[in-house]
C-alpha cells in the first residue's frame, strides 16, 4: 500500500520506487545496485525525501526475513550517493536500525554488526552512540564502540567520499568504479561476443555459397556425354538443395543472434 503524499508527483514516486522494493526479498546485487542508481536518479528530481520515507517504511512493515536486504539497501544508498542521503537516514537510524535488530534471529545481528561497523565515518559518532545504547538495551552483549565526544552535537560532521562501493558487506566488497558499471560491462562483453558468433556464421555461409559455385562450375565445365547429362541433373539439384538448406540453418542462426544483439 502506497504512503500517502500530498504531491502527484511525490505519489508516483513513492508507487514506482515500492514496486522495485517489492522485487528486494534477498541480497541480490543486481536488485539492490539497481535501486540503488534508481535513488540516485531520484536525488535529480529532488525527491530524496520521498525515496527515504518509502525505504523507512519498507523496512518496518516488511516481514523479518526481508528487512536485512533492505538494510543492505540503504547502506548501499548512503555509501554511493551520500549528499543528501546519508543526512536524511541519519535523522532516523536508530529506531531505523533497532527495527530490523528487534525481530533478527542471532546470524542476522551479528551481520547486522558488522554492517554497523562500517558506519563510523559514515554517521556521526553521536547517532552511533545512540543506535549502541538503543540496541544494548535489546541485547547486553551489544558492544558499544564510541562515546559522544565533547561538543558533538555542535560539530560538523564532513567526510570525504569513501572509495569502497558496500553493497552487502558479508558478501561484497569491490571498488566502487567497477561496481557502478558492472553491468553495462556484462552487457557489452555479451554484445560483442554476439557479434562475434554474427560474423562467424556470415564467413561459414560465405565460404559455402563459393564451394557451391565452384561444384556447379566444375560440371558445367565436365564433358556432357548423355549419361553423364542425365546424372549431372541430379548432382547439381542435390547440390543446390544443400546450399538452400545451409542458407536456411544459417539465417535461423542469424535471426537468433540479431534478436539478441540488439537488445
């Protein structure tokens, strides 16, 4: 069910950006790089405000076994597009986070852990005191990592872009150029390869339409005696009908390849 926003275009944002979320219901990259670039895209539009209300929500309404990817997600977001991001989630990412620790079965808080490790240049030290206390409270043996240095709360926290893209950091750590292209890499690498094979077929059915010209010519060239006459006029018909059943193989190839090359 769509949040609800006074705006149109806020609406159709809202509704578009929840039909990607629905797809989130594991750690698959392709899922999350894609929504994540999707948020991006948004940020154009000034629409920041919407994407994050939508991610907060999903992640408190889906069911426990869905919340993580979505964690995963808004990690994602902030690590690869943090202006204004980062500052947006920030002003909820402790009750943000504690909702997905509340429900977690034990392998997922300590994946949660880890992935909370990774925010100390991220976040402001200040809201990661808060989230550790919030989740101490859930689980005693949470550690907490900082205390609130003095004066935080009128610091500016700035930090310079990281050079790690963090998708899933149990599973992911690439940089971040190759990460942010991947797959329009895939893509090309598939287009060419198809080309390849395109170019391979049109040299085999070259190859064999002048095979076919050289049998004909051969005959044509042959003495005609009347037997010979009466058996050359199946030769070259043989002959023929393997060349127009080659021609047909190959533009079934052909057509196969063309359908995929320009996708």
């Amino acid at each position: 069910m769509s949040m609800q926003f006074t705006d149109a275009s806020d609406k159709e944002t809202a509704e578009a950006y929840e039909e990607g979320l629905a797809q989130l219901t594991d750690n698959a990259r392709h899922v999350i790089m894609h929504l994540t670039e999707l948020a991006h895209d948004y940020s154009r539009d000034r629409k920041e405000r919407v994407i994050v209300a939508v991610i907060e929500r999903h992640i408190r309404k889906v069911k426990t076994g869905h919340k993580l990817p979505a964690l995963y997600l808004m990690d994602s977001i902030v690590k690869n597009h943090q202006t204004p991001y980062r500052d947006l989630f920030q002003q909820n990412i402790v009750s943000t986070f504690a909702s997905v620790f509340i429900t977690a079965p034990e392998k997922v808080r300590s994946l949660m852990y880890r992935l909370r490790n990774t925010w100390n240049d991220i976040f402001t030290p200040t809201k990661m005191f808060q989230l550790d206390k919030k989740v101490k409270t859930m689980d005693p043996a949470w550690p907490i990592v900082n205390t609130p240095p003095a004066s935080s709360s009128t610091k500016v926290h700035t930090t310079s872009p990281q050079p790690n893209i963090h998708v899933n950091p149990a599973v992911f750590n690439r940089p971040r150029d190759d990460n942010a292209s991947i797959f329009e890499e895939v893509q090309r690498k598939e287009r060419e390869l198809l080309e390849l094979r395109k170019k391979k077929l049109e040299l085999e059915l070259e190859v064999t339409r002048k095979e076919v010209e050289e049998r004909q010519s051969k005959v044509e060239r042959e003495p005609s005696k009347s037997t010979q006459r009466s058996s050359k006029k199946v030769g070259p018909g043989i002959t023929s009908y393997a060349y127009y059943l080659n021609i047909i193989r190959h533009r079934r190839s052909m057509k196969y390849i063309k359908e995929f090359v320009f996708i």
